[in-house]
C-alpha cells in the first residue's frame, strides 16, 4: 500500500470520480506517494495545513498507471511516483491525518505495526 495526502475537500471532489490527479501531473509530471514506513519524514510538509487532511491509502497493484520508486532528492530513500492517473477503485480506504496540538504528524492506528523507516 502507498499513501497519498491531501486536503479533505479536494478528495471529497475526486473520491467519486473514476479517476483523478490531473492537477498533481500538470504542476509535477507525476503524482507523489510515499510508503508508509516513510510517510512521517514527509508529514511535516503538511504540518502548517490548516485545512483538515486526509490520507489516501491507494493498493498500487490495481493501480492501472505506473508507479516508480525514485530518489528525487538523492537521498537514500526511494518514494512511489505515480506516472498517470489514479483510478479510485485502487484506493482501499481514506483515512484522516492525525496531528497533535503542536501540528505534528501522529501515526494512525491501522499502521502502528510498520516501523517507520
């Protein structure tokens, strides 16, 4: 499973739709994932949202367009890249994007058994 976050009006515009990510591939040429166990070093690039988040859990072997594991910042680590469209029937659930009082990332429930990497 990969993860995709966005702000919560944004899915409740495409969580109907058969397929979505336009906006992401015009502005970036893909659509941008991260696994789990590495969802917490991208958090914090959502931390001064104020607009309530959610977390788009996408099975990526039903996903119809391609997925490549890149390390775009050369940093040891390589993120799922969605080059295409994101067809719905590939995400298996929507979770919300949990933040303590200080805006901090805090692990959902249903991940609580993969370490963090």
């Amino acid at each position: 499973m990969i993860l995709h976050c966005m702000k919560k009006s944004t899915w409740e515009e495409r969580k109907n739709k058969e397929q979505w990510g336009e906006r992401n591939i015009e502005a970036e040429g893909f659509i941008h994932c991260s696994t789990i166990e590495y969802f917490w070093r991208v958090a914090p690039n959502f931390k001064n949202v104020q607009e309530e988040l959610v977390l788009i859990c996408i099975d990526e072997n039903a996903l119809k367009s391609e997925v490549r594991y890149e390390d775009g910042d050369n940093c040891g680590r390589f993120y799922p890249h969605v080059y295409g469209l994101i067809n719905n029937n590939a995400v298996v659930d929507v979770l919300p994007f949990l933040k303590d009082e200080s805006g901090n990332y805090i692990k959902n429930a249903e991940f609580v058994d993969i370490a963090d990497r």
